[in-house]
C-alpha cells in the first residue's frame, strides 16, 4: 500500500493518526501542494480529485476520502476498534464523527478557503476552480464558534466524543481544533472547560505527536 500524504493539511493527518493508533506503517508519498503538485498529470493520473490523502492498495485500488481510507484500515487492522464495536457503536461513532466533519472541519475550512490569497480560484478543493465569497468567511466563522459550543455540551456529558472510548470522532473533533486554531487563530474560548479537559486529555495520546515521515 502507498499513502499519498502532506504533512501541513488536516485531513492527511487525521488518517496519519488513525495509522499511529493500530501501530499501521505505510509507505508515504509526499503531493506537494504548496507548489500545485496535486494538480500535476502524474498525480491526477493516481487522484483525478486533486486531493489529499489518497491510499493506493496493492492491486492499483486508489481510495479518497479520509475516512472511506479509515475505513479500510479499520477493516484490515481491526485492534484497536476505533469505528465502533456493535451496530449500536457504530452507528453512533459515524454520526459523531459527521457531526465533527460536517460542523466543525467543513466550517473552518470554510472560513480559510474563502479569505487565504493562495487560494482565490479554489475556494472548494478539487479540480473545478471556484471562486471565494468573501461572506462566508464571517460564515465559517460563526459556524466554528457553534461548533465549540456543541462541542462543549457534548463533551461535559460524555467522557470522549462518542462515548467513553476514544475514536475517529475525537480524532476528527482534534484536528479541526488544531487546524483552527493554527490556520486561523480561531481556537475555543477558554470558558469552555470540557473541551479544555478532553483536549488536555487526547493530546497526551502518543499518535498525536506522530509527524508525516516525510
Ligand atoms: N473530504 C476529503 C477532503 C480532502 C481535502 O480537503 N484535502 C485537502 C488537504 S487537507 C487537499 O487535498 N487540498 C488540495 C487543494 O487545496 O487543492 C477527505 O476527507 O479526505
């Protein structure tokens, strides 16, 4: 298997982490996006998406999608569980992690695409080209501050996002944190205590110190 990868973008990561948590190596091909290379014939050849991450199997299958990816590993590399472990489980590990993709990773990718100058022409990823609406910066960003407030409820009455084992919701929920607050200086307000306790929590967590290897 090859895992095409960037080391500054989220959704890579967030597969990276996944990988780290069941002690997976996969060999890593770096698409540089700061110079476009997404774009480039050769990778559109493997990617006609022009994203990252993509996990080419053994027989030449190339999947996309951070989490169809998760999917696979979660399947092939069942130890640890971090997709569920019965239908009930599992159901409510998908929702969680939707929840976090759909509210919290969409919004503040949001927010950056439609206001970063590198990326006029690309306000949505893939190979269509749109442009930015400047409205929905202060969109995005609203949609962020919600996100934490939610995230903050939920989190004071349960001990991770879906419940009490850690999962791909908590991973997803971190890196959109993460990316906020570095991209965008958009971190959560102090006040919520429960995200603090469960942030300090998961951060000890090794995978999270894990770098792309290349
Ligand atoms: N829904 C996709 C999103 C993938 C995505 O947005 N990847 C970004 C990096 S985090 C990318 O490839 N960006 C290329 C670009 O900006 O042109 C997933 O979950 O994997």
């Amino acid at each position: 298997m090859r895992l095409y990868d960037y080391p500054g973008a989220p959704n890579p990561r967030r597969v990276r982490i996944f990988m780290a948590e069941k002690g997976v190596e996969i060999e890593t091909i770096r698409v540089d996006l700061a110079v476009k290379e997404q774009f480039s014939p050769a990778y559109r050849a493997i990617n006609a998406r022009c994203l990252v991450p993509t996990l080419v199997l053994d027989d030449g299958t190339a999947i996309d999608e951070s989490v169809a990816i998760c999917r696979y590993l979660e399947e092939v590399f069942p130890e640890p569980p971090l997709m569920g472990v019965d239908a009930r489980d599992k159901a409510l590990v998908e929702m969680w992690q939707r929840r976090m993709e759909l509210d919290g990773l969409a919004a503040a990718a949001e927010a950056l695409r439609n206001s970063a100058k590198g990326l006029q022409g690309r306000a949505l990823v893939g190979p269509h080209g749109y442009e930015q609406i400047p409205a929905l910066v202060a969109r995005g960003k609203a949609r962020l501050v919600d996100f934490y407030a939610d995230l903050d409820a939920r989190l004071a009455e349960s001990a991770y996002v879906a419940g009490d084992r850690f999962t791909i919701a908590d991973i997803t929920a971190f890196v959109t944190i993460e990316f906020a607050t570095s991209r965008m200086k958009l971190g959560f307000a102090p006040a919520l205590r429960a995200i603090a306790r469960w942030r300090a929590m998961v951060e000890a967590r090794p995978s999270m110190r894990i770098q792309s290897a290349i």
